[in-house]
C-alpha cells in the first residue's frame, strides 16, 4: 500500500450506520490517535484490572484503524466485529436503526478511555475545598485531580476545561467551576438572511447571560434566590478541539436546521473566548462529519484532509473519492475537527498546559508495572454536590441552560454498607441528588429507563426548575454508561455510579 493511497479505504454500511462510518472516517485521520493504534502502543495502556473491561473495544478499533492503513487493497472493510464490541459497551447501539453521530462520538471516545486509562486505581471521595484560591490554581487543582482519575491517550488528545462563573448582581459574590469537556456543542446563531461564522455561534455558547425571574439561583452569600449573570469561557483547550452544531431541535430532534455556518479552515482563533490569556489556541480543520436529508430520512458522510498527503476526500460509506478543500464547507457540516496548529502545540509543550503536564505525543515508557500511575486510595465515602449539571456521558456543555445551580457546595457523605439510601426528592433544592440503588441500577439498564417509583415526581425539573410533567427518559443510559460519572464510587471498580437526578423533557439527558 503506497503512502499516497494509505488511509484510503471506505467501511461497508452494515444496515444504517452510516452515522458511525462517518465517526470512524474522522478519528482514522486523527494523526495522533491513528499512530497510537498503529504502533500498538494501546496494548501497554490496556486496562484489565476491572472483570468489566476486557480491552475488546480498544483493541477491534485499533484493528480497524490498521486494516485501513496497512492494508494492500482498496476494497471496502466491514466493521462488523467492532459493531459487536460497541454495542457490549452501549447496548443503545444494538441493532441497526440510525442513530446520532456526535452520541456515538462520545459514546465511543469514553469506551476507548475506559480501556486505557493508566489510573487502575481510582481515589476515593475526597472534601478538599478550593473555592478560596485564586481562579487559575483553582482550575489547576481540579485539573490534576481530574487526571488522579481520568488519564489516558484520548483524554490527552480530546479533553479540556471549561470555567463557567455565575455572578449575583445583588452581593458581587461570583462561584467559579472548572470541569473538563470532551466537545463543545453550539447554537446556530440566527442573523435573518445574513451569513453565520462559526464564530458566532461560539459567541452565542460563551455569552454572557442574565438569570432572573423563574430562572433566578440561590445566592451563596445572600442566602437567597438572586438575579445573576453567567459565562462560560475555556480554561484549557485540548489538542483536538470537536465542535458540534446543534442543527436538531431539543424536543424529540423532530426538526432540522439547515443553516449554513461559514467555518474557518485554517486559523480558527479562539483566544478571545479563554479565560485568561492564551496563545495555545489557534486550529486547523482536519474532518468534518455531515448529515444530509431531514430527521425522518437522513445519511452521514465524513470529509476527511488525509495527515500523510494533506489532501482531502469524501468518505461515503464504501466509497472514497478525492474533493477540493473549497467543498469542504457546506450546510450538512455538523461535527468539526480541529487540531491545535504547529505554533500553538510548541506554545502548549513550552507552558506546560493540556494532557498531563504538558506533555506531548509520545508516551513516556513506564518501569514497572508498565508505566501506569497508581492513585492513592482515600477515605471511604462518596462525594456528591450540590451544583451537578454535568453529564454522565463524555460530556460538552451543549445547553446552556444549565448554569442555574448555586455556587458549589460540597459535601462528604458515608455510604452505609448495608442498607441503600432512600431517595427523598425535594421541589425546592435544583441541585437534589438521588442516590440510586444496584437493584434499581440494575432494572435501568435492562428496561431502557429508570423504575416507575424512582426520581422527580413532582413534575419540576431539578435542574432548570421548570414544570415539565414529561421527565426525559433513561432510553439511553445502559448499565455501561452509568459508570461514566467523573464521581465513581472508589470503592469499587464495577460499581456504576449512584448519583442521577432527573431533569425535563427539554434538556433531553440525565446530570450527575
């Protein structure tokens, strides 16, 4: 296979899963992951210490992504034994009905950390408090203690931070959070008949916003419900930078945008939207996934710039064909691919900042024990908070109604060995956290949704306070997804996370 064909090979449509031919087109010609799967270098990372995590998932990717570079032929691959391991992780993928490209983005980058996180150790809960230091190391501690849990290839590669400030416009008191993201989901800004730029929609994500009336959070300081502004601005930008444009409705994705979002090629600066001053921020389009047709009827295709030749081509299900970057941009893009530019990455590796340290591609050949990291364990118990309105998925912040909690409140809670806690909703706290038992974990992940006796019956959401009468349902949330929650148990591998409250019908997904 000569250089100037390798990478060039289309993935048979297995019935409907065009969605994940389009994913896989896109992270083949993510360089650096591609290498990490070429080189064999995921077998030292293998995680098999948990009974759930066997390394299957890891390894038939990896497999695919070398078939699709070493092989001698240009024909077709059928992924059909990488389907199988996906749908053992997320069972949501069972069967062959169209699905989301961007969830099984996420679904599948989370089955690939799980598999090769170098931490076989988790810590356990801890109640350190970093509210009083300044922003920066704040975010800098939360960072590492990310990484005390969460650190492999893929999170060096597609994690970041993200810093999101509430301000009482009563006191002046303003709660920071820090929390990493693995994309960043934006609205379509509206501009009548006139053009919209990417920019504009990362514009509209990081606005600051005015929270009054229904809407009004509780005061830290006041001690009572206050008008308050927010803001998300990005604390740390990852190597690879995924935006997802949010061309479906929230409701049930009954209706489709169709604008056309001008994007840069080259250059994307995003300076302007980081927290403090960066020069690590400018990216380069590499891929680009793209839906066409409607939400009744649709398909996926990816156009991909190949990172040997630098030449870019459509990926359409078995079929590969050269392209001119000028038809690159269009209104089916819907996931963008982004990796930082040469001058940023060497900025990145001199500041120390991303990944861990700021260490760069290569991964540094461990001693004994094959280079892992082990965390320390910590005393028994399980942090839970007040704040929660992240996701237990890979998450990006993709609704920006979601800030509307309290400035953090953290608190340790001694889980009893014996008897499961009783969940007791309040229709007061937005930040109510339920603790969910094994028996109901159980029955979530078998019936698709949580027991009938289970969660919000009051009709008021959590989490936005509204008063929805319809709470989403758990149809996506299988026994694997729950034990993505950044607030695991430590003290048990399989144990899938206890802490979900439900929220409305329009937000359409489940918080930790």
């Amino acid at each position: 296979n000569s250089k100037s064909t390798q990478g060039l090979v289309g993935l048979r449509n297995l019935g409907n899963t065009c969605f994940m031919n389009s994913i896989l087109q896109c992270l083949s010609n993510t360089h650096n992951l591609r290498d990490y799967c070429l080189h064999n270098s995921h077998r030292r990372d293998l995680n098999k210490n948990s009974r759930t995590n066997t390394g299957a998932l890891m390894e038939e990717f990896a497999k695919l992504l070398q078939t699709m570079w070493t092989s001698s032929s240009s024909e077709a691959v059928g992924p059909s034994e990488f389907k199988t391991q996906i749908q053992r992780y997320a069972p949501r993928f069972v069967g062959y009905s169209q699905q989301d490209a961007q969830e099984f983005l996420r679904f599948l980058l989370d089955g690939l950390h799980n598999e090769v996180n170098r931490v076989t150790v988790r810590p356990r809960g801890s109640s350190e408090d970093f509210d009083h230091l300044p922003d920066r190391e704040k975010g800098d501690r939360m960072w590492s203690k990310y990484l005390e849990r969460e650190d492999s290839k893929v999170v060096d590669l597609f994690v970041g931070q993200l810093k999101s400030s509430l301000t009482c416009s009563t006191c002046g008191y303003c709660s920071t959070v820090f929390d990493p993201f693995w994309d960043l989901s934006l609205p379509i800004a509206k501009k009548g008949y006139g053009e919209v730029s990417l920019m504009d929609c990362v514009s509209l994500f990081t606005k600051e916003d005015v929270l009054d009336g229904d809407e009004k959070p509780t005061c830290y300081r006041c001690k009572a419900r206050r008008r308050c502004t927010k803001k998300f601005t990005v604390q740390k930008f990852p190597k690879i930078l995924v935006l997802h444009l949010k061309r479906f409705s929230e409701a049930r994705r009954t209706s489709k945008l169709s604008t056309f979002v001008n994007f840069p090629m080259e250059k994307l600066d995003l300076r302007e939207f980081a927290s403090e001053n960066s020069i690590n921020a400018v990216y380069n389009l590499y891929a680009v996934s793209n839906h066409s047709g409607t939400t009744m009827g649709g398909h996926y295709t990816a156009y991909c710039r190949n990172p040997t030749s630098g030449e870019w081509y459509t990926f359409n299900d078995s079929r590969v064909s050269p392209m001119s970057s000028s038809q690159v941009r269009s209104s089916d893009a819907y996931v963008l691919f982004y990796e930082l530019a040469s001058s940023s990455r060497m900025a990145l590796r001199a500041g120390g900042g991303g990944g861990r340290g700021g260490r760069e591609e290569e991964e540094v050949e461990g001693t004994a024990g094959g280079g892992r990291r082990r965390a320390k364990p910590g005393p028994l118990g399980l942090i839970t908070s007040t704040r929660g309105y992240f996701s237990p998925l890979p998450n990006s912040i993709h609704n920006r109604e979601r800030l509307l909690l309290p400035p953090p409140q953290l608190h340790l809670q001694q889980r009893e060995a014996t008897t499961p806690p009783s969940p007791t909703p309040s229709t007061t706290e937005r930040g109510y956290v339920s603790q969910l038992h094994p028996q109901q974990r159980e029955a979530t992940s078998t019936a698709g949704r949580p027991p009938s006796d289970y969660g919000n019956t009051t009709g008021i959401c959590h989490l936005c306070s509204c008063r929805s009468t319809q709470p989403s349902s758990l149809s996506f949330l299988s026994a694997a997804s729950l034990s993505l929650c950044s607030w695991r148990a430590g003290w048990s591998e399989e144990l899938a996370c206890a802490c979900v409250v439900r929220v409305c019908v329009c937000l359409r997904e489940y918080v930790c």
